[in-house]
C-alpha cells in the first residue's frame, strides 16, 4: 500500500470506531480482515496513524475545527508528526486510494488555527469531566502532563537476574538498539517509531530462556520500593498475569516464600508458564476455589503484602489511548470500592512490623493519597513509611528520582512527563509492633 493508501485506511477505521462505538483493537482486526492484501508493515502503520489520532482526538478536532475521522487525522499529522501542509498536499492529492485534495477549509485551519488557547482538557488530551480530578492533582500544569501521558510509550524490558544481568542482554538486544532505562538497574528501553512493527521481544533468544520480561519502568520501579527483601515471606494479593510476581521473585534472589493469589482466576492463568521460564522456584500459586479463602491458613506472618490495586488506569494512557475516552465517571467509583476492599483483605495477613506496599496505575488523588489517608483513619496500626525512606532503595538514583517524581504524605506518583514512566502511585505502609 502507498503512504496515502495507508491514510485513507486510517480514516476508514476512525470513522469505524466512531460510528460504530466499537474498540480501536477491534476495528483495526476486522479491517484487517477484510482487506487481506495489505501486508505487515501495512497493517503497522495504519495502526500507528489510529492509535496516534486517539492519543489527539480532541486537540485534533479543535485545530480543525471539525471532529470528522478524516479533519482529526489531518490535525494529528500536523501535531503529532509535525507534517507541513505541503507534504500533507502531496498525500492528499485525490488519486486512487489516496484521499480527496485537502479543502480551502482545511488549508486556511492548518495555516492559521494553533492550540493556544484550547481549555486544558482540549490541549491535554482527556474527557472534560476528568479535569477537575487532574487539576486536583497538577493544577496548572495538568495540559503538560496530559499531553505526556498521550504521547507513544516506548518497549520497556526488565533483566531477570536470576538468569542473567544488563550487560549481557544488552550485548545480546544491540540489534534492536536497546538502552539502559534511567531508573531501574534491571531495565532496557527500545524506542519505537510511529510506524515500527512489534520487534518480536517473545521470539528473542532471551526472552525464551526466561533472561527478560516486557515490563515498564514504572512497575520496574514500584516492584522495587515495595523493597522485597530474600528470606521474607511476600504476598503478591493481585497478582494477575505475574508481571510484578516476577519482580519481587528476583528481588528475594529465591529465598524465602512468595506467594501468589488474585480473586479473578482467569488473569493468573499465564504466571504458571511465565514462573517456570524465569526460574522461580520460591513462588506458590494460590488460584482461588469457589467461595474459599486461599489464604485462610495465614494470618499475621507476612512480612510484605504486595497490592497491585484494581485502578482506572490513567496512568496507562499512553500505551491505550482508546482506554481514556471510553472511561466513564461510574468506574471511577467501581474502583475505589475495589481498592478499599483489597486494603481490608491484607489487614490481617500483616505480621507487626511488616509492611503493605499498595500501588496503583493510575494519577487520580481519590484512588491514590485520598485512599491511603482513608486506610489509616480505619486502621490506626498502619503508618505510611516515609517516601524519602523507601526511595532509598534505589541507591546512587535516589536523589534524583526525588526530584523528578511527585513526593505527597502519603507515597510516590510516578508520570511520562516527570519520570518517563508510566504513571505509578506507591505508597508503603509499615504495621506498629
């Protein structure tokens, strides 16, 4: 297909998306589908040019003042690939396949229209109603942040040094130019263009041999200040697919107990098969059996309780762009009675003196300081462990992650704009005794 082809399949697809109200993931598939001819790379790159309108849905529209499928790829061109009308005229030009001539409409909004001006939620990015929870968190600076969180996330990595270490992966990883993230010690960053291809991480040699996971930084990081230490016993309480399990396991370098649980069976369905490629032989399963407790034998010996808490996921932005504008104000409430209830359960699983890690996905104060503070004024035992304290876990690092992330009462707040992570709230919660 040629570059103005793959144009006008996007602006099929949009259109799709909106009329039809379905997934982006699900609109791109059946086009797919429909349209076997077009090859890999094809397929690639009209997925970058949707996902890229998503990521400036609204801030599209309003330089072109108009919210068609075809006027917000246009203004995603200019704002997000920083196209010249010029070159956008030589793919407009009305052949077969390629898209009608750009209209004397179009070319006066290009030449002319600029996102100064645009209310916060316009030139951020987000559904209106989000506003006053991101300005309760950013203020002014909530477009800035925004914007960030839709921008395109790179491929994270996390080495598995209980198979390998960074310097041997990255010898291994040259070919997809692979980096040191900034933060972690066990992280790799490959940056991807708009039109890059999946690099194929699970067919590498490493990933089979269990060396590294697709992980981001940001849960790279909160695994990290949740500060597992060998021979404690660790209970991962929403442990979901492993991603975070994996983690603490090489944290605790095999010593000690891990155990892994999440009230919905079917996420835990992979951490089997991905616990036996990286080698963790300290990990018990506990896959939930009706109505029974599959932690009803442990109370108070726990030294760390790991909550990867149910979230709204704000944080995750960037990497799902069609997740924002499908979010609706009621699961905001969902969640924050799902965080509550997770809260309750780890209560009696913590020995005294042990610890609650409670992290989230998500930027929101309510599910973050909001729901930390309402913990503590139901269980007086619990303190938060001092945010300064608990970064310190990141050594010759720590000075400068206190200064680029956002330090509250209460715990961390990790963002794209700040830390170039995802965005990640953890806050560490030390029982009295």
């Amino acid at each position: 297909m040629t570059p103005a082809a793959r144009l006008s399949a996007a602006i099929e697809v949009i259109d799709t998306i909106e009329r039809d109200r379905v997934p982006a993931a699900k609109a791109l598939k059946e086009w797919g589908t429909a349209h076997r001819f077009a090859g890999s790379g094809d397929r690639a790159a009209i997925a970058g040019l949707v996902w890229d309108v998503l990521r400036r849905y609204a801030s599209s529209a309003w330089l072109m003042d108009s919210d068609t499928a075809r006027a917000r790829l246009i203004g995603m061109l200019r704002l997000e690939r920083n196209m010249d009308m010029a070159t956008m005229g030589a793919l407009f030009d009305g052949s077969r396949f390629a898209p009608a001539p750009l209209t004397e409409a179009e070319q006066a909004a290009l030449a002319s229209r600029s996102l100064e001006g645009a209310p916060a939620a316009i030139a951020g990015d987000y559904p209106e109603w989000l506003d006053p929870y991101l300005a309760k968190v950013f203020g002014e600076t909530r477009p800035a942040e925004a914007a960030a969180m839709a921008s395109r996330a790179p491929l994270d990595l996390r080495v598995n040094t209980l198979k390998s270490n960074r310097d041997k992966v990255l010898k291994a990883l040259s070919h997809l130019h692979a980096k040191p993230t900034p933060w972690s010690a066990t992280g790799l960053r490959i940056e991807l263009s708009a039109d890059a291809r999946n690099p194929g991480i699970q067919a590498e040699e490493d990933f089979i041999k269990g060396a590294i996971e697709v992980q981001d930084e940001g849960s790279q990081l909160a695994a990290q200040l949740a500060a597992a230490k060998p021979g404690e016993q660790v209970i991962d309480l929403c442990a979901g697919a492993g991603g975070k399990t994996l983690a603490l396991a090489a944290l605790m370098q095999g010593k000690g107990r891990l155990i892994a649980t999440d009230r919905d069976k079917r996420q835990l369905a992979p951490i089997h098969e991905r616990l036996s490629r990286a080698g963790v032989h300290n990990a018990d399963v506990r896959t939930p059996k009706g109505e029974a407790d599959p932690l009803a034998d442990i109370r108070s010996t726990a030294d760390l309780v790991v909550i990867d808490a149910p979230c709204t996921g704000t944080g995750t932005w960037r990497r799902n762009p069609d997740a924002k504008w499908r979010m609706r104000p009621g699961a905001l409430e969902i969640r924050l009675r799902d965080q509550a209830e997770v809260l309750e359960r780890a209560v009696p699983l913590v020995k005294p003196g042990g610890r609650i890690a409670y992290i989230t996905c998500s930027v929101l104060a309510e599910e973050n300081g909001e729901q930390v503070r309402a913990f503590i004024g139901r269980h007086g035992e619990f303190t938060v462990v001092p945010p300064e304290q608990t970064a310190s876990v990141l050594w010759d690092k720590a000075e400068a992650f206190g200064e680029a992330a956002l330090q509250s009462a209460e715990g961390w707040l990790m963002t794209p704009r700040r830390t170039g992570t995802d965005g990640f709230f953890v806050s560490v919660l030390r029982k009295s005794g």
